[in-house]
C-alpha cells in the first residue's frame, strides 16, 4: 500500500483507472488546472479586460488605474459535469480565487496593491477498480486517492503613472500552498483489513512580473505584460502509515512558465466598450519533470479573451452595464498522449456601485467546455460574486 501513496506524492502525476473525479479531471496530472487572476467583472468580459483591471492580478501597471483605495473579495461556486472512459459524474464545489487590497498613494504618481489568486487548483477525489492477489487468491479491490488544495499566488505589486498616457508597473510573486493527500483500499473479502495512508505535499516558489498600459487617445488603450516564474519546489511535509511517521522530504523541483500577454481596449462610445487579449505560457518547461514521474506530460499553452461591456445608464456607468465574454485556452497537463486538452467558455455579467462609489458589487456567470479528444469531457457552469469597498469614494 505504501507504493500507492509514494506514487501519488511524487508530484501526484499518475493515476490509472479513473472512474470518478470530483472538480475538474484536468486538475489531476501536473500541478492542476490553472487559475485566473481576474476580478469579477474581467471574468464578465471573458477575460478581455484582465490587463487593464486593476481589481485584476494580470498587469501590475493597472494598478495605475485604481483611482482610490480598493478592497476586493470573491467567491465563486461551480456546478460540472465530467465524463470519461469510465462513466460520468456531477460535481460542485467553491472557491475565493481573488484577493486584493490597493490603491494610489496620496500626492504621488505611484499606486501599490497586494493580492491573494489561485495559481493552480488541485481538489479532487478519484476511485480505481482492480484485482489483487496478496494470497495467490484474486480479489477485487477498491483504491481511492483525494487530494484538497494547490498552489496560491500572492502578489505584492507598484504601479508608476508617468502621465496620462503611460504606466508603468512591476510585482513580486510568492507562490505557496500544499495538497492534502489521503489513500484507503477497500476490498470486496471484507475479512482483509482496509489500509489507509495520508500525506501533505507543500510548494514553494518566487515570480517577477512586469506590465505597461499606453493610451495614445481617449478612445483605445494597449497593454503588455511579463511574467517569469522560476521553479516550484515539492516537499513531503509528513506521511502516515498506520502509527508510524515519516519525516518531511524534498520530493523535487517543476519548472514554471513565462507568461507573455498583450490586449486592446477601445472606448469608440460612451455606451459601449471593447476589449481582447492573447496570453501564452510555456508550460512545457515542466516537461521533463512530469516524464520522469511517469505522466504523459505538459505543453504549451494559449489562450484568447474577448468582451464587450454595454452601458445602460450613461449618467452612471457603473449602474447594471451588461458584460459579454468568450474565451478559448489550451491547458497545458494531459490526460493521455494526445491531443492537448482544450476549453471553450462564454460569460454574462453586472455589477452595481453605491454609496457614492463607496461600495459596489459585481456578478459573472460562465459555461465552460472543456475536452481532451472524445473520451475526456466536461461542462461547468461557474457564478463569481464580488464585493468591493472604496472608503475614499469618488475621486474629486
């Protein structure tokens, strides 16, 4: 039983005979299913506005945009439906997937924020059927692994506002987290002893990003970013087997991407406005450390967001504005072989701000596809919720 557990705490890369999962099944190789750094209304907008949002954690140099101190807080809930091989199976679970406290510093060009972001997710339950044979006798047997957790991404981030044109921006990256592990084998010949073994796994590493927004008219913005994230490093904190415990162990190091992005946003009209972006990340840097560990491995990844945002009341835009969003993205840990696993997603959104701007609320609905070939599906439907408070309020 103990080459089980070894085998799922070695970066948890390979795990035969699935046939249930809970989340998503693309969260089960690799490191998990990425995360979005985005506030409520970007994941409105499909994603499109994330490198111009400062309540987002794309760009640092947004953060030039936030015109007086900002607390953001969401939460999302999803509802999905995975289909594999092996059968199907509904799931819900939630999240908080963004953080984020900032704003501008009072009589200066600068603006600071610090945020809390999922970087990738790692939650799932997974059932294998077989046949062992401890006495010469074969009999059926029952293995399931969980796995609650994956690894944050906390920002600490500045923003230089050289003028009305140009920002300039650049954030720290301190990625940390931890998956809790547990495996238990049931037998069908009750008489046999049921095993169960439990183990964390604990991550650690640094990033930089770097971003620029540059307004050459009022009506069209453009940004760049940056990011080059090292190596995270896997430790084994504790495993238990039975009443013995093993002491923490470094398991081994996986590379991280750089992530390069770029997007437009045009304001043609007061009652309407546009943005896209292209992001894409070298994941395959994490290649070799996944092949060793006897997964099929990871690719590169690309994705493009596009949204457009409608203003019902010209007098106060932020009043109910309607938000539609797409998205289309490669994920980057496969299932199997081949092909690349894909996801498509469209969105619908709103928000509020009340209280002279004091308070405000944001609402994003999402239904997303996502597919490795034929045998691997899945179909969420995700609902973000977030409240931001401004204690300054409008800016004179």
């Amino acid at each position: 039983m103990r080459r089980v557990l070894c085998g799922a705490v070695a970066v948890l890369l390979s795990i035969p005979g699935t046939s249930h999962a809970q989340s998503s099944q693309f969260g089960i190789r690799g490191l998990g299913v990425p995360g979005r750094e985005l506030s409520t209304r970007s994941l409105g907008l499909g994603g499109g506005s994330g490198l111009f949002d400062g309540e987002s954690s794309l760009n640092p140099a947004a953060l030039g945009t936030l015109s007086t101190s900002t607390a953001l807080f969401t939460s999302s809930g999803s509802w999905s439906r995975t289909t594999n091989p092996t059968g199907s199976l509904s799931t819900r679970d939630t999240r908080f997937p963004q953080i984020l406290i900032g704003g501008p510093i009072p009589h200066h060009p600068l603006a600071i924020g610090v945020s809390y972001s999922l970087y990738t997710d790692r939650d799932f339950t997974v059932v294998s059927n077989g046949v062992a044979s401890p006495r010469g006798v074969p009999v059926l047997v029952h293995d399931t692994l969980s796995s609650r957790g994956g690894i944050d991404d906390i920002r600490l981030g500045g923003a230089w506002v050289v003028n009305k044109h140009l920002a300039l921006g650049a954030a720290f990256h301190f990625l940390a987290g931890s998956n809790r592990l547990a495996s238990r084998r049931f037998w069908e010949d009750t008489s046999y002893h049921s095993p169960a073994e439990s183990a964390e796994l604990s991550y650690s590493g640094t990033g930089l990003s770097l971003g620029a927004i540059w307004a050459p008219s009022h009506v069209i913005e453009i940004a760049a970013s940056y990011r080059r994230d090292g190596a995270v490093t896997v430790t084994r904190d504790s495993t238990g087997v039975g009443q013995v415990q093993l002491s923490a162990a470094a398991i081994g190091t996986v590379r991280l991407p750089r992530t390069l992005g770029a997007g437009v946003h045009l304001i043609p009209s007061r009652r309407f406005a546009m943005s896209a972006s292209v992001i894409s990340r070298n994941w395959s840097v994490a290649d070799s450390s996944l092949l060793t560990q006897g997964a099929p491995g990871a690719r590169n990844t690309f994705e493009v967001n596009a949204g457009i945002e409608i203003f019902r009341d010209l007098r106060r835009q932020t009043k109910y504005p309607l938000r539609l969003g797409a998205r289309y993205a490669t994920l980057p840990f496969l299932l199997a072989a081949d092909p690349q696993p894909k996801e498509y997603g469209i969105s619908i959104g709103t928000g509020r701000r009340f209280a002279n701007d004091r308070g405000g609320f944001d609402l994003a609905v999402q239904h997303v596809w996502r597919s490795q070939g034929t045998n691997y599906t899945e179909s969420a439907t995700l609902v973000t919720f977030g409240i931001s408070v401004r204690p300054g309020g409008l800016t004179p």
